[in-house]
C-alpha cells in the first residue's frame, strides 16, 4: 500500500475548509434563529461530533464526512422552525427513509423545478444572512471594500483558471500539483483565505474593521438591557441534564468542549462595564 502525499494534502484541506465552514455555519445557525452567538465550548463540542461521526461513516464504508449544511439553514429562515427537537427527529426519518425504499420513492416523485425553486430559497436566503454580516463594519471604508472586492473577485477568477489550466500547474512534484489544484480550485475557500489575509495585514481599526461591533453584540446577548435582538441567553448552548454537573468537577476547565473551559476567556473580552465592550 503506497502513501500518496497529495491525496493525503487534498483531504486535509478539505477538512480544514470543513471546519472553517462549520464555525460560521454555527455561527450563521445563531443568528437565524434569534440566539446569542456561540461560546468557544459550544463551538469545540459541534467540531468533535462532526469528526466523531464522520470517523464512524468511514467505518461503515460512506466515503463522506460528517458536516453542516447551509442549506438547513436557509429552511429555518423559511420554516421559522429552530427547535432542536425537530432537526433532531429530521435524521431519524432520513434513515427510516434510506431503510423502506417505498418512503424515498414517494420522494423521487417530486418535481426538479420544485426541488430546485426550494434550494434557490433556502440558500438565497443563507447566502443573505452571511453578507448581513457586513453590517459590523464600516461599509464606507474604502480599506473594506478593497478587501471585500479583491477576495470576491479572486474566490471567483482563480478557481475559474485551475479548473481549465490544470497542466498549468507544474513544480515538477505531483503530489504538490494536485494540491494546488485543490486549493485553486475551491472558491470559498481562495476567497476566504484572500479576505482573511487582507483583513489581518492590511491596517485598520477594531471599530472599522467591526470587532466591536461584533463584542458589544455578543456582550448583549448575555444582557438583553444591552441589545433586546435576542430570544434566549447563552443558557441555550447547555444540557441541562448534565451541565449542572460536570460544572462542580474542577478537570472539566482544562477540557474544550465542557462549559467551565471558556468562562475565564468570556470574562476578559465580555465584561459590561458601563454596558460597553471592551477587548
């Protein structure tokens, strides 16, 4: 059995897009539904499930992993419809589907341009609450909207080149071809590489730049005085069932997906003094 170096490199950077992808799903999700956003613990514990159980769909032969779906998204927008009840009773029906072929068939039945004018909803939908996040920054910062521009415009020019100049790519290493390949390849993530990079070298304030925008949003949330946009606290985040306990072990603050672990860190960068964020 050989070990190739460049599929090895191709599913890796998948998995970083994976996880990438994910943190602003879950952030995305919070917003949709009207929730503070969530903690780091929260955000830990999403990522060890999806790991978790795509190592256990690679056991059973599906050659996929385990990942969001903005798709879902755009549904709650359409479904006003956020209980975790509901998207928890969702996969059970989709493998009682997958199990009695008569259920799925009556599904097959449905029309494409149906099919097709519910997906243009819900990611239209997805698609929009993503940019409304723009609403952080300064829109009229002509910094911004270089940045906004280069990273749209590369996320959609480079992946363009690769995929019709793919003989191109030649450093005379295979195995780096076909990762560079990969890499160029993917719109999301050429651009939010380019955007990130530009947003991190190129110099400008927290307040244009939109991380304290961002922290008093997040500050609110633990006070709905500060910012009523909220429906419920970061009490959502917690298992009632168990959280209660595992907060009296003094270990479960050295662990990321326990809740104890973030409380010092929320702390420093979400103190209300005066009700105003302060990083």
């Amino acid at each position: 059995m050989d070990f190739s170096g460049g599929i090895f490199m191709a599913f890796f950077t998948a998995t970083l897009y994976s996880i990438t992808d994910s943190i602003a799903d879950y952030h995305a999700c919070a917003k949709m539904a009207r929730v503070p956003p969530p903690p780091i613990h929260a955000i830990n514990r999403g990522l060890m499930f999806e790991g978790c159980l795509s190592m256990i769909s690679g056991f059973f032969g599906a050659g996929h992993a385990t990942s969001t779906y903005g798709g879902h998204i755009g549904s709650i927008g359409i479904t006003k419809v956020a209980s975790r009840l509901v998207f928890g009773l969702f996969p059970c029906i989709l493998i009682l589907f997958a199990i009695i072929g008569k259920l799925a068939a009556v599904f097959i039945t449905i029309p494409y341009p149906v099919l097709g004018g519910v997906q243009i909803i819900g990611f239209g939908m997805f698609i929009g609450l993503v940019m409304s996040n723009l609403q952080y920054i300064d829109i009229h910062s002509t910094r911004n909207l270089a940045i906004i521009g280069i990273s749209t415009l590369l996320g959609l020019m480079l992946p363009f080149w690769a995929k019709g100049n793919a003989d191109a790519i030649d450093t005379g290493s295979p195995g780096f071809d076909s990762f560079i390949r990969v890499v160029l390849s993917n719109p999301s993530l050429v651009g939010g590489v380019s955007a990130c990079f530009l947003d991190n070298t190129v110099p400008g304030t927290k307040k244009e730049r939109g991380l304290l925008a961002w922290g008093q949003a997040a500050t609110g949330a633990a006070d709905k005085s500060v910012s009523p946009d909220y429906e419920e606290g970061y009490e959502i985040y917690e298992i009632q069932s168990w959280s209660a306990r595992v907060n009296n072990l003094s270990f479960t603050k050295y662990i990321p997906f326990f809740p104890k672990y973030d409380i010092k860190h929320l702390r420093c960068t979400c103190c209300k003094k005066n009700n105003k964020y302060e990083p």
